[in-house]
C-alpha cells in the first residue's frame, strides 16, 4: 500500500484504547455497510473480525486507518480521529494490489519508512538499519531486489507487514492476509503476528477461519453491518450468534466429537 506521506503525526492520549468506536457508521448509496458498531480495544491486544461476505469489514478497516470518512465520526484511535497517525498501518486485500507496479522489496519496505520521516527528507544509517531489520524479521532479506509480483502470496503479505514494522506501526490493520495462502505460508503470517503481540503492537485481522480467530486471538468480532458479537472467542462465536450473523450459510455438522457449525465462505455476495 502506498504511504500517505503528508501526515501531522498525532500524540497519542494516555491510558486510551487503541481503537474506539460509538455509534460508527458508514452509508453507501445502496444502503448502510455499518450501522451502529460500538467497540473498544486496549492497545497490544489482537482482534480477529469475522463474518460473512459484505458485512462491512473491509468498509471498518479503511475507516480506521483514516482512508474512509465516516458517516458518524464517532471514531478515535489512541484518543484522536483516525487522520494524522503514521502509527497505523493497514494492508489491504492482496487483490487490491497493483503487483505490476515496478517496485521491488526493499522500496515497498522503505515506504513504511518515509511516512516517519517526511517527503523531502533523505532516509539516515539508522533509518536503513530499521528497513533490513524489518526485512530479517520476515525472512526476505534475500528476495530485496526482487520485484514485488514475481513472489509468492506468502512472501508478498510478509512485504508488507516488513513495510509495517519499518514504519514502527503500533497498530496494524491487515485485511484477510491468509485468503489463498497455504498452510506453510499462513503459519509463518501467524508466527510474526505472534511476535508482534509480544512487543506489545495493536493487530486488527479480517478472517474467514472461524477456528483459527478463536485460537489465536485475544478478542472476536463478529460484524454483519452491525455487531453482532464482541468479547472473548468462547463468547463472541457462540451458536446463536453464529447463526444470527451467518443465517442460512450456517450448517450444523455432526460428528463424533459433537456438533460443529461451518460457514459457507461464500457468504452473501462481496463487499
């Protein structure tokens, strides 16, 4: 994603969430793609936002990241509105990406790094040491020179949370990073999700994989259009609400070791 380059920082306010939303809501032609979703999330904890196709997760997460105007601004991160926070990043859908622009690793890694310094200014040795540390992290330091589209699904998610850690984001919004990725490759996303968590950084992820949001996050949305359900996994996924949200692409499996509830991941059309 192409840094927006020129921000006023904003300080953040102490002892405030990192994200807090009353009320919020944004309006299309066509209708409403959030009606009324109120959250608040302490910094350094991860959520994972689920529900079905179209129910507005995408619209939130641009939102938060100040790319989107709310139709309500009842939104505030770390105590101010989303606009002037270069402590935020956000890495859209992989299919939001233009993979032919001629760019290669490092450059797309050194964006993060210019929203810290400004346009007009020249990145220093220190500067450079956070753009390979960043990359180390991800394990790409050997693919720098290499072109953005020529690597894997895997690789190219792991260009971008580099680009986030180079920026020193305390918040990172990733929109449904694991969608097409193996197992091999979603694994390593998660492993780096997890040192984030212990360095204290603020993750918000867009998922399908009911399952995995439960495991291994701190806290579970479940948003169509309105929230549907928030808190702790075990609570905020339980059957009834599963249903309310996913209705008719909701089945009940039985097997051995009792009932399970699977999606559909078609959902209800895209977003």
């Amino acid at each position: 994603m192409m840094p927006q380059l020129l921000t006023r920082p904003a300080l953040h306010i102490d002892q405030a969430p990192a994200i807090r939303a009353e009320s919020l809501s944004y309006y299309y032609a066509n209708g409403y793609a959030l009606k009324d979703v109120s959250f608040s999330l302490p910094p350094g904890e991860q959520l994972a936002v689920v529900g079905p196709n179209g129910a507005g997760k995408t619209t939130l997460f641009r939102i938060i990241a100040g790319v989107l105007k709310p139709s309500t601004r009842e939104i505030e991160i770390y105590g101010h509105h989303p606009s002037g926070h270069v402590c935020v990043a956000y890495v859209p859908q992989r299919s939001q990406v233009d993979w032919n622009f001629p760019v290669n690793v490092s450059e797309v890694v050194m964006m993060g790094r210019i929203r810290r310094l400004g346009f007009f200014n020249w990145p220093k040795k220190r500067d450079w040491d956070f753009i390979r540390s960043a990359m180390e992290r991800v394990d790409l330091l050997d693919f720098q020179k290499r072109q953005i589209g020529e690597l894997s699904g895997g690789q190219q998610q792991r260009v971008f949370l580099a680009q986030a850690l180079a920026q020193e984001a305390e918040l990172i919004l990733l929109d449904e990073p694991l969608t097409g990725l193996d197992v091999p490759s979603q694994e390593a996303i998660l492993e780096i999700l997890a040192g984030l968590r212990r360095a204290g950084v603020t993750a918000v992820i867009a998922t399908h994989d009911l399952g995995m949001a439960a495991k291994r996050f701190d806290k579970v949305m479940l948003l169509n259009r309105r929230l549907v359900s928030y808190g702790a996994p075990n609570e905020a996924l339980g059957a009834p609400y599963l249903l309310e949200a996913y209705g008719a692409h909701l089945h009940r499996v039985h097997g051995q070791e009792g009932a399970l509830l699977l999606t559909d991941p078609c959902g209800n059309g895209g977003e």
